[in-house]
C-alpha cells in the first residue's frame, strides 16, 4: 500500500548543448529561458518534495539555483549528444539520496513548457490512486497507424506493423491507443534503481491534450508553443 504521505523527487535534466536550437534550454520563450517554465512548474506542485536540475553547463546551473531549485554538476561524458536519459538519472540519485530517501521519482523534460504545476499534481494524484509502479504522460494518437504495413526484410517485401488481425478490422474496433510525450514520467525510486525504465511491470497513464504536449525541438514549436501561451493565460 502506497502512503498517501510519499514523497516525490523531481529530476529537470537540461544540458548546455543541443542540435535543433542552438542553447535550447536557455532559449527565451515568451520572456523567458526555455527551462525556467518546467522549473516553475515543479516549484508550484504540491506534491513534489525537491527539485533538482541536472547540467554540466555553468550558465544552466546558475539559472537553477537562482531559481530556488538545487543543482547536480554533471560529467561531460553524461552530456553529449549521445548520453541516454537514464544513467543521468542514476547519477543525480546517487548524489541525491545519499543525504535524503524518496519514494518517487520524477523525470520533467525541460523541453515540455505548457506542462504546468495542475498536470504534475494531477500525475502524482494518479500514481498513488492506481498503485502502479510507474506513470507516464501521454496524449491520444490516430489508432490508424495499426493498420500501417513495414518493409520486413532485405527483399523489400512487406509485412504487418502490429497484430495481422488489426489490418482487416474496422477502425471502430481498433483499440485505442497513446503516444508517450515525454513531459511527465514518474517512477516508484527503488524500482527504478533496479530497473531504470519507466515502463515497468505495472505502467499507469496520465492523458494530456495535444497542445500542452508540444514537445520543443524546432523553432517552429517555439512559434507554436508562444502563440498557445498567448491565447491561455494560465501558462503565463
């Protein structure tokens, strides 16, 4: 049984480089630098217990500790264009909980900024209802895609992307299905220790609209994700 008192660590990993934009998470978005709306939102749970931003990047990091947020310095070989999000994790929780225990986990993508506090809050609720291992965030996608055909092998020759039954069935029999977007992920801490995934033996989702999903990786999310600021006051 969870305890409904658990607490929550939060993760913003956010390193100096990028391919896309170049400083993306420094980059201003509506007046300010692309990691400080995931910083805000996590400040704003009500749940989460601590926040860390994990970064290599002297700018980065003097960003997060005027921001009220604690810092992890991490190593180069952690922050190149090829590091993999998980061993970053494993390295900020070893510094971590060798001073304090958690229960949870939170991974927050500084590259998600409509997620706001409502949605992190609204996720942790639900992990602690569900009882699940694990939650991540995702969004409803076209259930079309099962019926998509791949190229199976060095012939060229073709064959069914899923289960061969869904490429005859109506789409109103298709079942449902969700796109990860990458804003919220969470994770019970010690089984994610064991097992860094957050896809783990009992997997909960959290449902968000498309536009607070806007995941930025081009200028043109930037243009959109700003044009959404705009017309919603609650991001800003």
């Amino acid at each position: 049984m969870i305890k409904k008192n658990s607490n929550f660590l939060a993760i913003i990993p956010a390193r100096g480089g990028s391919k896309g934009i170049k400083r993306k998470n420094l980059y201003l978005l509506a007046g300010k630098p692309l990691l400080s709306w995931t910083i805000e939102a996590s400040l704003k749970s009500s749940y989460v217990s601590n926040t860390y931003v994990s970064s290599e990047d002297r700018e980065i990091l003097e960003l997060a500790k005027k921001s009220g947020v604690q810092c992890i310095k991490r190593p180069s070989y952690l922050s190149d264009d090829y590091a993999e999000t998980e061993p970053v994790l494993l390295h900020a929780i070893e510094k971590i909980t060798s001073q304090i225990s958690y229960d949870f986990l939170i991974l927050l993508q500084a590259t998600s900024p409509l997620r706001n506090s409502r949605h992190i809050d609204e996720a942790c609720k639900k992990i602690l209802k569900d009882g699940t291992d694990s939650l991540i965030s995702v969004t409803e996608a076209d259930n079309k895609v099962l019926k998509q055909l791949l190229i199976a092998d060095s012939h060229g020759y073709l064959s069914t992307g899923f289960k061969k039954k869904f490429k005859s069935m109506p789409r109103q029999k298709l079942p449902d299905i969700y796109f990860q977007n990458g804003a919220i992920n969470i994770s019970k801490l010690d089984a994610f220790s064991k097992n860094p995934t957050f896809i783990q033996d009992k997997t909960s989702m959290y449902v968000m609209d498309k536009e607070k999903s806007i995941d930025i990786d081009t200028l043109d999310d930037i243009k959109l994700a700003s044009e959404i600021m705009k017309k919603d006051s609650r991001c800003l």
